[in-house]
C-alpha cells in the first residue's frame, strides 16, 4: 500500500519573494537564493522529502531537516542522503549533522524545479491541521464571495490553491484568455445569457507541482455556477456550465427558450428556433400574445433554470424531455404556416392547440388505459 502523507506549505505573504528567502514549515528552516519554495511532499513508503521549486536563476537551497521528520543511518552510523535534482543524482553538496538535525546546500539550475531528498527511515506521521490546505477556509472564502453583489451579467472564476498552476478561461461572450498564478486567483468575466441566447463557460486549470491542492469555483447571481477540485500531482481541473438568465422574465419580448435548448443541446437547434420565431413572428405582434407572453414567463422562469441545468447533469432525463416536448412543438409549428394578424386570431388558434395538446398528453393516454381494462374485463368474462 503507497502511504503518502502531504504537508502543505501555505506561505505567509502572497505574490514572488525576493531572493534570498527564509521561511519555516512544521520545524524544517530553509535559506533559498535564486528560487521559491512551493510545498513539501512526506513519501513515507521512500522515506523521501519531495520538494517542488520555481527556480529564477542560478541558486541553491539550504535546508535543516529534523532527525524527527527523515533521516538516512547505516545502524547507528550517519550515512548521505540520496539526493535527486529535477531527477538527477547529486554526487557532491555541503553537509552539517547535530544530535537532532541534519543541513544540507543543494545546488541548482534555472532550469531545474524539484529537489527529492531520501533518507533510510521516516518519522513524520502527518501535517498539522494549520499545514495543511483547510478545505473549510476555501468553503469560508466561497460564501463570502457569494455575499457579494456583482454587475449584472458578469461572473467570477475564483481558483484557490497552494500551489503554482496555469490554465485557460473561455466563455461566449468573449475568446480563450490564458490565466496563471501561484496562489488563490480571482477573475471577473462577462457571461451572459441574453434573450434567445444561452451564455457558456469552460475553464481548465493544471497544477504545475506534485503537491498541493487545486480548487475552481464560478459564481453568478450569489449562487455556485460549476466547482472542481484536485490533489492528484499534475492533476488538472476542468469546469463548465451555463451562464445565469440575464433576462427580464417580465420583459414583453420573452426569455430564452432554456428548457428546449438543454433538451436539444444548442440555442440553433431547428426545434428551438421553431419554438423562437414562433414567439417573436407570431404571438409579440398582438397585444393578447404579448399579455400571455408576458404571464407565461412569470411562471416558467420559477422553474425552467433549475430543470434545464438537471437536464444538463442527467443524460437520461434530458431525453426524457425531449421525447415529451417534441409532440408539443410538432403542433405548435402549425402557427408558422397561418397567418395570426389579430387578437382574435391568437385566442382562436391558442384554445386549438390548447385541446390537441391536451387530447395528445392526456385524451389518448386515458383512451388507451380504457381500453386495456376494457379488454381485461372481457377476459376475465369469457
């Protein structure tokens, strides 16, 4: 079994240090010149201390490891630690050894971005709850982003992270934007979904370290648009989703058709630009068709976002709709083929469509359970 115990090392100032720097992490002093720090990997099952750098120039990196965390002994004896830079062997370096430590000076290049430092015994059981990444800090800073109000249409990618990282954002209202950092990352982005246009969103984001942890979040309106996270090493978070309604759901030109666009997967689906011209051609040119338009939205706006984003999650209850709205918009296309010039003419046509709808939803599935307990009856009979 690979037993692998993390220790996180979360800086106490933000942003690049200037060379040379000093910190402390659960007892290890380290004096770095030329690079940064950027966490600390325990693997007990090499008894190895892995060390992701980011290397600016030509430095070296000293550092004093307890006996209490790893140590390399032949019996009783000090013997070298095995040292590994950007996987290759350190044959020579600088060394000094106490009753309780051991420093060593490792070397390095510009080019190199991971010191590996292995012993012969580990003793380190864990990181402290104050080392490692605190899950409920990041869920803290979540809901303090979430209290705070944004300009209309507009979102946030929030990354949280102890680690260095790199990544992309992209959305439909505007192109692929490169994003990187070292630490937490927030960015403010136009997404909109505007009458008849469903907005969209992608990140994707790649830790550039073993270690660490990685965490997306998009919010929009006060409320959780996608969220991913990761610990894996390299590992990479991908999210997307849907942009929050921009629309006036009172507005007398409508909505978007949001529950037919997930069932179909595009806003240019034949069906729902049927659904679209339909709206727009046909009922917002009477006064009668605008006032129901007007009334339909205030009601399927309570609901069609959460079932569209279930329809977006669950494949099969997405065709569960499909199957279920395509009689319906099959006769609603009759309305493209007749001319609609009055009010009169809209509540004509609307109360017709009103009973085929009904006679096809639920006339002919009561017919056909009537007839099956009729047949049933006569069986029992005969």
């Amino acid at each position: 079994m690979n037993i692998k115990v993390k220790a996180i090392f979360s800086f106490l100032a933000l942003g690049v240090f200037v060379s040379p720097a000093f910190a402390q992490f659960g007892g290890i002093d380290y004096d770095i010149r030329g690079g940064e720090i950027l966490g600390f990997e325990i693997d007990a099952e090499t008894a190895s201390m892995i060390i992701p750098i980011d290397a600016r120039s030509r430095g070296e990196l000293t550092i004093t490891i307890p006996r209490g965390i790893i140590d390399a002994k032949n019996g009783a004896e000090d013997v070298d630690f095995d040292i590994l830079v950007s996987g290759l062997n350190l044959n020579f370096y600088d060394q000094t050894a106490t009753a309780t430590d051991r420093t060593v000076t490792i070397p390095f290049s510009r080019s190199d971005f991971e010191v590996v430092i292995t012993g012969t015994h580990i003793y380190y059981q864990g990181p402290s709850d104050d080392q490692s990444l605190n899950l409920n800090t990041i869920e803290k800073k979540i809901q303090a982003e979430l209290a705070t109000e944004m300009p209309e249409n507009q979102a946030k990618l929030l990354v949280y992270s102890d680690t260095r990282w790199t990544g992309a954002l992209q959305s439909s209202s505007f192109d692929f934007t490169e994003i990187s950092n070292k630490r937490d990352f927030g960015m403010i982005f136009d997404c909109t979904s505007s009458l008849g246009r469903e907005g969209v969103f992608g990140a994707k984001v790649e830790k550039a370290t073993q270690d660490g942890n990685l965490t997306l979040v998009v919010i929009q309106n006060q409320q959780i648009l996608a969220q991913n996270t990761t610990d894996e090493p390299f590992g990479d978070v991908l999210i997307n989703g849907s942009c929050a309604p921009g629309f006036d759901s009172n507005s007398e030109e409508g909505g978007g058709c949001l529950i037919a666009t997930a069932a179909f997967g595009s806003e240019l689906a034949p069906q729902v630009q049927q659904l679209r011209e339909i709206r727009d051609n046909k009922l917002l040119q009477t006064g009668s068709g605008t006032m129901f338009m007007a009334h339909f939205n205030d009601v399927y706006y309570l609901f069609s976002p959460m079932i569209a984003d279930y329809e977006r999650e669950n494949p099969i209850f997405k065709e569960i709709v499909r199957a279920t709205i395509t009689p319906m918009i099959s006769t609603l296309s009759i309305l493209n083929h007749v001319d609609i010039d009055s009010d009169v003419g809209v509540v004509g046509y609307g109360i017709s469509l009103i009973v085929v709808n009904g006679l096809m939803y639920v006339g002919i599935p009561v017919g056909i359970v009537i007839v099956f307990r009729k047949r049933k009856v006569l069986t029992h009979l005969c």
